[in-house]
C-alpha cells in the first residue's frame, strides 16, 4: 500500500445544508428511520479501513455507549495536547500532515461530522468522495456543512439513491480536471 488514502466525506445533512442542530442536536435523524434499512451504511463501513474525526465528534460518540468503530483505526484531530483516552490515535497537526503520516498505512479513511474538521479538509481540497443522504427536513439553523472556502471546487456524479423514507443518497467524486 503506497500514496495518500482516498478520504471520503459520508454524512446525513438537511434539506437547507445543516448537519446538526445549533447545539449539535441529531434527533431529526430519527425521521428516516425504518426497520431493516441501513442506507448502504453498513458497506461503506466494510470498506473503510480507518476514520477522522475532530475531538467533539469524538467525544460524544463516547458519550453514546460502546465505541461503534470496534476494528477500525480512529484518528482525532484536536488542538488540545490531550482528550478522553479511547481507541483512538489523537493528532495534533494540520490535516495535510496527518493524511501525509497516513500514506501507505489505509488506503479508504471516513472523515466523520464535526464541522470544524470537515471544513479543514474541504477547504483544502482533501475529499476525494462525497456522499450525502439528504433528510427531508429543514432546520432553521444549526452547524452548516459547507462554509465559504474562497475557492471552487468541481465534483462528479457518481450515483443517486432514493428510499421510500424520503431520504436521497447524493454520491459524488471529486472531478480530476
């Protein structure tokens, strides 16, 4: 396994562009909930060798119950020299130097929520894969997924699911032109 992994943003975001309320707040979630489907939730996580998360993210998994990663390399972005001790591997530095301290070691990373550390990816250009279920509602106000980045980037459809629930799967690759 050699080069930079292939980061992958995976996330449920409202129909205005939020990916939780003001106070983090997920129970609009629930909405599409439905007995046996998982939205190809539990794929996507088979192929996955390794995840990021920014150290809010992670500390309310924590507070969630049992560590729902069991298995996979977890890395916690954070400027804190240090958080809650878990199964995780904290990083302190820039996120281009954590996917260069990755290389060769995954080769498919998740970038979990956490508006903080999904836009220090994104605004660098890091994503290489989009994949947004879209949830029929509308929130008023919370934690926006995209904020101003000062730079266009392009993306290619890679694929469009939709469910009886409401719920629309936007896949997306970043376009290599």
């Amino acid at each position: 396994m050699s080069g930079r992994p292939t980061l992958t943003l995976y996330i449920a975001i409202s129909l205005d562009g939020y990916i939780a309320g003001p106070k983090g707040q997920l129970e609009w979630l629930a909405q599409v909930e439905s007995p046996g489907e998982d939205y190809g939730y539990g794929a996507f996580v088979d192929r996955m060798d390794g995840l990021i998360m920014g150290r809010k993210t992670y500390e309310e998994v924590l507070e969630l119950g049992p560590w729902p990663y069991e298995g996979k390399a977890t890395y916690v972005l954070s400027h804190q020299d240090s958080i809650k001790a878990g199964p995780v591997t904290p990083f302190t530095g820039s996120v281009e130097a954590l996917l260069d301290s990755l290389a060769g070691k995954h080769q498919q990373l998740w970038l979990v929520g956490g508006g903080q550390t999904l836009q220090g990816f994104l605004d660098k250009g890091l994503v290489d894969e989009v994949i947004l279920s879209l949830i029929p509602v509308t929130l008023g106000e919370g934690i926006p997924l995209f904020l101003p980045t000062g730079r266009q980037q392009s993306w290619q459809l890679a694929g469009v699911r939709s469910f009886d629930s409401g719920l629309v799967q936007l896949h997306y690759h970043k376009d290599k032109a």
